[in-house]
C-alpha cells in the first residue's frame, strides 16, 4: 500500500497542467486526483508523465463509470483492471459517484438512483463487491442531481447514510454538490451537511458550477469555488473536523497559478480548523 497518505489540499491532475506542474509543483498541493479511466493503459509521453507525477505525490483515484446504481451488472473485468492500475501506481483510495451512467450501454451522465429500500440493498451489495475485488474499502460520493427519481420512500440523506452502513464503505463528501442539490431541490444545506455520518467521512471535494436560473444550478466543475460553497467547507471542518480536500475543475482551466490560489484557500482553512482543534484538546 501506499506510505505517501493524502493529506492537506489538492488538485486535479489535467493534462492542460502537466507541463507547469512539471516545472515546479507549487507548494500548495500536497496531493493530486486522477480519473483511472483517462490512464489506463496509457502509454508513450502521457503515461511516463502519470508515472512521473505518481512516483513522487499521493494520489486519490476518482472513478467516472462504474456506474454503482446502474441496472446492468457490474463490470468486474473493469474493476480487476482498476485494481491492477492502483497497485501499480501504489494509490490507496479509490472513490466513486453514488449514481448511475449506464443502461445497456454509457449514458454519459451521473443520474439519480431511486431513494427506496430495495435500491439500498442492490447498490450496497455492488458496492460491497467492489471492495472485495478492489481488496480495499472505497468512497462513494455524494452526487449532484437534477431531477429527482420517480419513486422515493427515503429522503437523500437517509438513503446516503443507509447505503453506507450496508456497505461499509466510506464518504467522499462534495460539498459543492450539497449546495448545488440545496438550490435545486430546496433544502438547507448546513441542516443536510450536520446529517451526515461523520465518521465516514475520509475525502472531500469542493469546486464551481454554473447558475442556469435562481433555482436551477448545474454542476459543471467548470468556475471558480463561490462564497456560499467556500462556508460551507467552513462548516464541515467545523462540525467534523479537516479533512484532504480537492479543488475540481474539469474544463475552462485557468493557468495553474490562478487554481492554486483557491488550493492556497483550502490550505489556509485547514490550517485555521486545525489550529483551533488543538487549542480545545489543550
């Protein structure tokens, strides 16, 4: 397994990046995020780059297709090829969306799955064997949604907190997808963030979306992180403590020193949160 353990604030490793970041990484990041399925089996330049940056920093893998609540079985020959490509590059934790993208075929979008009993029991029992392939325990995220299932008996934070005690698995927390769901579906975000099971909490993201309308906001990783999201993470390390945390941004990628501003900002949280954590205990 492997001893560089994530911690402090990260960023996304995107290729637009690569070759500022191999100039100097800037003291800021302690840790980068990948998505397994834009490298693997990537060979030539790109793959000495991956090696490159993974031979020297921690790294988190962040899935994109597994497709967790999806009607199809789940794709273990693709789960044992994660497994080879996680220890091969010595990367402990592996996350993925609570959601599904695929019905008989990729649909290229996360979308919601059903908030009732029998979706609990069906996600966990994948999830769980995702694990035992993967022979770790893994996050599941938090996902952003735009319109709700059918049918739901649960509400989301129940159906959240029900899924990860079947499982057993871990919380990758997005507290940009709290606050995108709260003007979506109008709900309190705080209220929904202190519902949470803290103690599964081991990874969180935070990123920018775009405003479509007052009450319809879309997740796109693709802005600066906004006041509202930045209190949020506040809150959550106020309520359970600091966490490594993530700045997304997937596309309208700015110069590298214009992201590690806000990865500065994530740092001087932490920072903060973790020194009034000690002053209490002293």
């Amino acid at each position: 397994m492997n001893t560089k353990s994530i911690h402090g604030a990260g960023l996304g490793l995107r290729r637009e990046l690569i070759p500022a970041l191999k100039i100097q990484v800037p003291a800021a990041i302690n840790f980068f995020e990948i998505a397994p399925e834009n490298w693997i089996d990537m060979g030539g330049a790109f793959g000495r780059d991956l090696r490159h940056f993974t031979e020297q920093f921690p790294m988190v893998c962040h899935g994109l297709s597994l497709s967790l609540g999806g009607p199809t079985p789940l794709d273990e020959l693709f789960l044992k090829r994660i497994k080879l490509f996680l220890d091969q590059h010595h990367i402990d934790l592996y996350t993925e969306h609570l959601s599904y993208c695929s019905d008989d075929g990729h649909l290229y979008d996360l979308l919601p799955i059903p908030f009732t009993q029998e979706a609990v029991h069906y996600v966990a029992e994948r999830i769980r064997r995702a694990q035992d392939i993967l022979e770790r325990q893994i996050a599941v995220e938090n996902a952003s949604y735009y319109v709700a299932a059918p049918i739901s008996e649960l509400s989301e934070i129940d159906f959240i907190k029900a899924v990860l005690e079947e499982a057993d698995c871990l919380l990758h927390l997005d507290v940009n997808n709290i606050y995108v769901n709260s003007v979506n579906h109008n709900y309190d975000p705080v209220a929904f963030l202190h519902g949470l099971p803290g103690e599964r909490i081991t990874y969180i993201h935070t990123a920018g979306h775009y405003t479509e309308a007052e009450d319809l906001i879309v997740d796109t990783h693709g802005a600066d992180v906004i006041d509202p999201v930045w209190d949020l993470l506040e809150e959550t390390y106020r309520t359970f403590g600091v966490f490594p945390t993530l700045l997304e941004r997937d596309f309208n990628i700015p110069p590298l020193q214009d992201l590690v501003r806000e990865v500065e900002h994530i740092g001087q949280l932490q920072r903060c949160y973790q020194a009034k954590q000690y002053a209490q205990k002293s």
